[in-house]
C-alpha cells in the first residue's frame, strides 16, 4: 500500500479537471486513511508492558544504575535483574559486589570522585587522583573495564579555558596508570539545565556539552580516555543523538538511559524513541554496557524496570 500511494503522490499523476482532482483527493484520503489506521504503531507504543517479560535478543548488554531504585535492598534488586536478564549493575557499594557476581551479574561501571568536587578546581586533584586510582584497582579486581570520572562544578575566579587545562592535567597524571591497568577513565556529561531535582540536573556543572567534553578526551591523548555517552543528558542539552552517537562512537565505552524530560520511564510519555537509538548502537559497533538509570515512577518499579528492558531489547 506505501509504495502505491507514494507513486500516486508524483506529480504528473494529479489529473487536470478539477472534478477528477476532487474524486482523486477523495480516494487518496480514504487510502491514507485506512494506512493510518492499519499501519505498526511506533516502536515506543508497540512496547506494550509485558509482566513477565525477559531479554530476549540480549545483543544490548544491558545493566542498571542502582541508586535510581533506593531504597530498594540491593540484593532484591540484583534479584529482580537477574530474573529480568540484566547482566550487570553498577551504582551500588562495592561491597555488594560479591553478592552480584555470585549470581553472574557483572558490575558494569566502578565509581570514583563523584560529580561535585572534580578537576575542574586543582585544590581537588590530590583528593580525585587517590579516588581515580583506587577505582582502577577496584575496577582491575572485578574485571569492569570502565571508571567514572567528571569534571567537576565551575566555580568563581576560574575561567573556562583554566578549567579545562586542570581537568586535562589531573587526568593526565592518572590516564598511564589506567593503560597499564587496561581500565578506562569514562567522563560523563551532565546537563546544567534541569533543576527541579538534585538528580535529574546538576547547574554550573562544567562539562555540559557532550562535544565539549569529547574535545577534553583528545586533549587527554590516550585510548584509554572515553566517553560515558549519557543519552538523557545528551538529549537535554544538545540533542542530535543518534547522529551524535555516530560520530564519537570512537570514543564511547559507556551508555546510560533515561526518558526525557523528567528521567523517567522509557514510555510513551517521553520524547526519545528508544527502539532506534539502541539499533543505532549496534550500528556503531558498539559492544559495551547500557545501563538503565531511570528514576521510576509507576506504582511497580520492577515493571517499570521490565518494560525498560524490553524497550532497548532489539
């Protein structure tokens, strides 16, 4: 039906009396009618809550970031991702890490200096030095490729260009003991724009930009420097993300989700077709972790935890 209705469209098929032209509109809204009304749903309303829903096609490697289901045990929750067939999870305190793995769920991403107190400033860069390299050896012990790292908040007296040369710095001191370890320092970017919730923005941080922060990554000049890719971020604050995701899939070794705006459930209530962005992830070659860090809001959590699941299941 697509393909008729699309040669119908050309334009030296609309008839020239306008009687015919008229009878013509009439059957070519019936026919775009009966498409609309007969063609797949998108991919987001397609996604229908499934109760018992488990990873099927398991070719996203999908993790979760613990802290957005507090207060929920962790150990519940490992449970509830495992039954979901989530391989991984991160977010949580290391000492849980054995509990998890017992039960063959990876951790996916280890932390380290946290958001606030980054290189932006060098009064930090003893103390986000120490916490980097004791993440690297963490993440070395329980063989997680990735370690978080941010820049930091801006703060007065400190221009943008200094700021970015500190960050540079710090990293450049920690970015050799990372190779030899063969752990990646991961730089997220966090919108600046959101601040109706400690968690869903983070104003006057300094890498808000995700192109932004990929230029920090090539001042750094290692492969071991990458991107945490932070679709709900990205999508706040510069959009583009599928295009985005192509051009600094060289860089990217970490992916986290969240519907937008209000970081909620990956729904049809949100603006980002999900289906497509996670098939423009395996376009890009990438093989890494997709962690769900959702804030749920439905009355069951763990549905909303499924459904998400199945969403980037593609």
């Amino acid at each position: 039906m697509t393909t008729k209705i699309a040669r119908t469209f050309r334009s030296d098929s609309f008839p020239s009396s306008p009687l015919t032209r008229r009878s013509w509109l009439k059957s070519a809204t019936a026919i775009l009618g009966a498409a609309a009304f007969t063609r797949p749903r998108t991919a987001l309303a397609a996604s229908p809550v499934e109760p018992d829903f488990r990873v099927r096609n398991g070719r996203i490697k999908q993790s979760i970031m613990g802290w957005t289901y507090n207060p929920m045990p962790t150990p519940e929750l490992a449970r509830h991702c495992k039954d979901i067939g989530l391989v991984a999870m991160e977010g949580i305190d290391a000492k849980q890490y054995p509990m998890i793995r017992e039960l063959g769920l990876a951790v996916s991403l280890v932390g380290s200096h946290g958001f606030k107190q980054g290189p932006f400033n060098p009064d930090n860069h003893e103390f986000c030095e120490r916490k980097l390299r004791e993440g690297i050896d963490l993440a070395a012990e329980v063989n997680c490729k990735n370690v978080i790292t941010f820049t930091g908040m801006r703060e007065s007296g400190i221009s943008d260009e200094t700021g970015a040369k500190n960050c540079v710095d710090l990293w450049k001191r920690v970015i050799g003991y990372a190779e030899q370890k063969r752990i990646n320092l991961s730089l997220e970017h966090l919108n600046s724009r959101d601040n109706t919730h400690p968690m869903k923005g983070h104003p006057g941080y300094f890498g808000d930009h995700v192109d932004f922060c990929v230029e920090l990554i090539r001042r750094v000049g290692s492969p071991n420097m990458k991107l945490l890719f932070d679709i709900y971020h990205v999508q706040i604050m510069d959009g583009d993300v599928i295009r985005r995701l192509r051009q600094h899939k060289d860089v990217i070794a970490h992916i986290h989700t969240a519907g937008v705006p209000g970081r909620g459930e990956l729904d049809d209530t949100q603006e980002l077709n999900y289906p497509a962005i996670m098939r423009a992830v395996l376009e890009i070659g990438y093989t890494g972790y997709v962690a769900q860090e959702l804030i749920p809001t439905w009355p069951d959590k763990v549905l909303a935890l499924r459904h998400a699941a199945k969403v980037c299941d593609v």
